[in-house]
C-alpha cells in the first residue's frame, strides 16, 4: 500500500483536480464534451470533500486512527 492510499492528502488533490476539470477550455473536436467534464469535475469536488467531512468526524469522534 502507498502512503497516500488513506491520506487526507490523496482527497484534498482530488478536489484540487476536480477544480482543474472546471477550468479545462474545451475546443474543436472536444468541445460536446464540455458538459460531461464540468460535471465529473462537479462530482468529484462533492464527492472528494464528503469525504474528508466524514473522516473528519470520525476522526474527532475517536473511531479513526
């Protein structure tokens, strides 16, 4: 196992990147994609810091390392 398999850090990058998807300028032969990538990227900022909100409350809860 990798040291970023369960770090918070492997999350925050992921919002980051999803972030990164809602600024991608999407031309010519990508341009009808631009929806789908705004939305993956949508996804990924609330799925990511869902996340990190819920190993935070574990966290201050005690039942996480």
């Amino acid at each position: 196992m990798s040291v970023l398999d369960r770090s918070p850090f492997l999350y925050l990058f992921c919002i980051i990147a999803g972030f990164a998807l809602l600024r991608v300028p999407l031309t010519g032969f990508f341009a009808p994609l631009s929806p789908l990538v705004v939305l993956i990227g949508i996804l990924a900022i609330l799925l990511f810091s869902l996340v990190l909100i819920i190993q935070g409350l574990l966290s201050l809860a005690g039942k996480r390392r």
